[in-house]
C-alpha cells in the first residue's frame, strides 16, 4: 500500500495539471427596457483576459454573430439578406462545418463577413489539456485557411459557452480574442420551429445598445427573421457593425491618449 502511494504521488509531481477543475457555462441575467443583461462575476474574468460579450461603449450598435456546427439549408438565405441589406456579421465555424461546406465558406469570405474559430471539434475546453486545445483550434484555422489562404481567424466561441480563466489564457496566447454573447434564446432544435415572429420577438425583446447578437443558422426561424429584424432595428436607430469594427473602437481611445501624452 505504501508503495502504491508513493507511485501515485510520483505521477502527480510528474504528470502537468493542465485541466482546471473549474468551469464556466456562460449565462446571464436578461435585460428589459434596452438595458443589457447582468452577467455577474463573468464580466470581470473576460476584462482581465481581454474578452468581449457586448460593446460597452453605449453606442447603438448591433454585432450579428452566427454558430454553424452543420449545414441545415438556411445558411445561403441568411447570406442573401445579408447581401441585400448591407449588413455585416461573423460565422463561427466547426471543422466539420468548413469541411462539408467550403463553398458556404467562400461565400462568407467572398461577402465581407468574418469567419470565427468555434472550436475544430465542438470540445470542452475546459476539460482538455493545453496540447490538445491547441491542437484543436490550429487545425481548425488551418482548415479555414485552406479555403482561403487570405482568411484571418482572430475571433473565437467555446462551445456551447464553457470557459474558465485557463482557456481563456490559452486562447489569448494563441492571440485569439474571446466573443460571448448579450443576446440569445433557445433556436438550435430542428423540428422545433415556432415561426420568425418568435425569433424575433425573442431578439427584439432583449435588444439593447452593443448587443452582440447570437443565432444558429440551423433554424428557419431566424433566416426568415432576419430581415424584418433588421429593418425594424435600423428604424429604431441601431446600425449593424462588424466584430473588426469593435476592436478598432477599443484600441482608437488608447492609441489617441498615448498620442496625447507624449505631445
């Protein structure tokens, strides 16, 4: 027995802890009147690693973001309203995803949307070790890549929103930015369709200035959403930004203040 523990005590001193017992499943408390949502402690863990759910600056801005994990048939009829409507938005994509449709990738790419990491094989990263969620999210860059040699992959979504403090560090040391979400409902079940006013009731009634918008493109729900939430939301004064745009916005302020100072 005495020596069965000293092989054990070895292991551990030998074998790296890499996989921290805590994880995160991020949620939130949703907002009413146009106020974002309460999302408690997480807000401070994503400052510190440098993550984004929202844009705080107050501005009436709206990041359309869309998770494709497999192709439903929806995904060409948000592309066209997108088209149409002049709005731009970001794709977080599976390795499954780019290598079942890398024509639907090219497209994306081709339209001036962004293509975001959403992890190669829809992993935990909170239950992997550090080699293999790097592993995980290269390959998947590099699949990107292969559609499109001139493709930036900067953004990335753990899957179904399972973080902690160490995969965020690891996303950062990869130079990986984290995008949560402010606004999001139920709308990935097929065959559990409700129709687009649900949609978009459902977006309408948490919207709110900087939302970052979260839709699957698996749902005929929101493809037929889009463009009444789209017009409405113009009408209401909101304008569609990219996630490239809110990185320019955090980085302008320090760039102008550090001009300021050494003038």
């Amino acid at each position: 027995m005495k020596k069965l523990f000293i092989i054990c005590l070895l292991l551990i001193c030998v074998i790296p802890m890499e996989v921290s017992a805590t994880s995160y499943g991020w949620g939130y408390k949703k907002g009413t009147d146009n106020q974002p949502p309460e999302v408690g402690k997480y807000k401070g863990i994503l400052e510190k690693h440098n993550g984004f759910y929202l844009d705080p600056s107050g501005d009436k801005h709206v990041y359309l973001t869309f998770d494709n994990g497999y192709e439903a048939g929806y995904t060409e009829q948000i592309l066209d309203v997108l088209k149409k409507k002049k709005v731009p938005a970001t794709f977080f994509l599976t390795g499954h995803y780019v290598e079942d449709k890398p024509q639907l990738v090219q497209r994306m790419l081709d339209d001036g949307h962004i293509i975001g990491n959403h992890s190669d094989g829809h992993r935990d990263f909170t239950s992997i070790s550090k080699e293999a969620f790097t592993k995980d999210v290269t390959e998947l860059t590099d699949k990107i890549k292969n559609v499109d040699k001139k493709a930036v992959v900067q953004y990335i979504r753990p899957p179904k929103g399972t973080f902690n403090e160490t995969s965020l560090t690891w996303a950062n040391e990869l130079g990986y930015t984290h995008i949560f979400w402010s606004v999001a409902f139920v709308d990935w079940n097929q065959g559990s369709e409700k129709g687009w006013q649900h949609a978009y009731d459902q977006v309408m009634d948490q919207i709110h200035p900087g939302a970052i918008v979260l839709m699957h493109t698996v749902s005929k729900d929101n493809a037929d959403a889009l463009e009444h939430l789209i017009d409405d939301l113009r009408k209401q004064g909101y304008q569609f930004k990219s996630l490239d745009d809110l990185m320019l916005k955090q980085l302008l302020p320090r760039e102008i203040m550090g001009f300021t100072k050494q003038s």
